[in-house]
C-alpha cells in the first residue's frame, strides 16, 4: 500500500469516525432546562458538603499535629 493510499484510507476512516459521532449524538436524550437545573444545584451542593467535610479533617489533622509538635 502506497503513502498516497495510506492518507486516502486514513481520511476516510476518520469522515467515517464522524458520520458514527453523528449518528450516535442523535441518540442521546438531553436533558431539558428543569433537569438541567436540578442537576446543577445537586452537583453545587454535593461540591460544598464535601469541601466543608474535607476543610474540618484538615483542621483537625493539623490541630493534632500541632498538639505532637507541642507549637
């Protein structure tokens, strides 16, 4: 196979690539406005409760460490 058949191939497999990207797209059920919404505010929730959790234990490890290194 020659190098001018080889660029030949590789164009049509990816136009062949995009045409299955495409067709699939079409397939997908997107989410309306309210489910877009609802969706947001849980993931801006769930990422708040985990920072709050994560803030606390880094406070507490570094009280307890402080309390070790007696500062």
């Amino acid at each position: 196979m020659g190098f001018l058949a080889r660029i030949g191939s590789s164009f049509r497999r990816t136009g062949e690539f995009f045409g299955d990207v495409k067709s699939e797209l079409k397939k997908v059920r997107w989410p309306n406005r309210k489910e877009l919404t609802t969706y947001t505010v849980v993931v801006l929730i769930t990422v708040t409760l985990l920072a709050a959790f994560f803030f606390v234990i880094d406070l507490g490890i570094s009280r307890v460490i402080d309390l070790i290194l007696g500062t």
